[in-house]
C-alpha cells in the first residue's frame, strides 16, 4: 500500500502498488472507520479484489491484511520515516495503472530491509535507482563515459547518468555528481558519506527525468526523511 486518504463520510481512497497492474487506486467502503486505519499504511501489504463498471471509473475495493505490515516498525521511527518517504516516490514515479513489476518487487525488497538498520538508507538509494531503471532512465555505471575504463569509476555526468573515471573526471570535477562504491557492487562497503551522494545522485535524476516534467517537486517525505537522516548521522 502506498496511501490511503478519507472520502466521503466512511470511505478512503487507497493507492496501491500492484505486482500486475503497477500504481492503482481504488475506493475503500468503510476505509475511514477507526477498524481499517491501522492497516491502511504506507507500506501495508494486503490481498485486494477490486471491481469496476469501466476501466475508466474508480473502482471500489476489499482489502484483507497480510502480515503485521508495518506494525513491526512502530518503535522506529527512522525507518517509519523511510517507509512513508519511499511510498510517496512510488506514488509520484510511477504512472497509474501501468505494469512495473521490478517495481513493485524492489519496493517489497526495500519495505522488508527497514527491518535491518544499518542498511537500508544504502538499499533505499538502491531502490530509487532501480525505479529510474523500471521507467527508462537507468543509469550507466558500467565504464568510463569518456574513456571506456571500467576501473576507478568516481564521478556521473549530471546530464547523461554515466560514469566517469577519475582521471578523465578530474578536470570537471567541481560539475559532477559523486558515484559511491555501493552501487557499484554489491560487496563494497559503506564510507561516511556515501549515502548521503547516493540520495544526490538519484535525487538529481529523479527530479530531472521524473518529477521536473512533471512539474512537481521532489516529494516532501523525502525531503524529511534526509533531514531525519542527517541528524541520527546516518548519512
């Protein structure tokens, strides 16, 4: 679940990511009771069945929970941050019922790592880098823009999403976006610092291939949660 939101005196209007029919919102009938609410959280996992009279109307909906969700989170409330800020750059990413599988797995993958504190800021650029992927706006860390080197790699080109070396970097460094070993393989470690170039770096592309066109901001949950971050000293 991504969102939930009151309508009408009883109801809810729910946001879901969904494994075969990506971002899709539905009606909830009875989603405002005080029943419903703990499962309607960013972040919840649930079994739905959803019905329409056309594709094009808002359809209403049965959820039933699975798990305890995010229950499990409550005396966290860094990672309960992490949780909200990722389901706003889902709802804000992706395109309304379009299938984006990967998507919707990474966001699985990353809901099941806030469990692990030492890691999951480092897995959360992982999943903002994989969702420009899914939308076709992948970065390129690969080799050396420049050069083809596929040793070195510590800069990406602000304009293109591709690696740069060192060496043929240095003369533009002051323009570059700083690469971390993390997202390079998954067997470096994390130096201070890392995570918080992650977040630059996929917040630049977010914003200039996603949310700029859009003409949207990046979202403000997340704009939170690397303040949060910055303050634990998590970045």
């Amino acid at each position: 679940m991504l969102s939930a939101r009151a309508h009408g005196e009883t109801g809810a209007i729910v946001e879901l990511l969904t494994a075969r029919h990506g971002r899709h919102a539905g009606h909830l009938p009875g989603g405002g009771s005080r029943k419903m609410k703990p499962f309607l959280q960013p972040g919840a996992q649930v079994m739905v069945s959803y019905h329409a009279r056309t594709a094009e109307h808002l359809g209403s909906l049965r959820l039933e929970p699975v798990g305890e969700g995010p229950a499990a989170l409550f005396d966290d409330p860094l990672a309960l941050a992490g949780l909200s800020a990722a389901a706003a750059v889902a709802a804000g990413a992706l395109p309304e019922r379009e299938p984006h599988p990967g998507a919707y797995l990474a966001f699985e993958a990353l809901v099941a790592a806030f469990a692990h504190d030492a890691v999951w800021p480092a897995i959360f650029v992982r999943f903002e880098a994989g969702l420009l992927d899914e939308l076709g706006f992948g970065l390129d860390l690969s080799r050396c823009a420049a050069t083809g080197a596929t040793d070195d790699l510590v800069y990406v080109s602000p304009k293109t999403g591709r690696a740069v070396s060192r060496e043929a970097g240095a003369p533009y460094a002051a323009r570059m976006l700083a690469l971390p070993p993390f997202l390079l393989g998954g067997q470096a470690g994390l130096r201070e610092g890392d995570v918080a170039a992650g977040f630059d770096l996929t917040g630049h592309f977010l914003d200039q291939f996603v949310f700029g066109p859009l003409n949207r901001p990046l979202p403000p949950a997340r704009v939170w949660l690397l303040d949060k971050l910055g303050q634990a000293r998590r970045l």
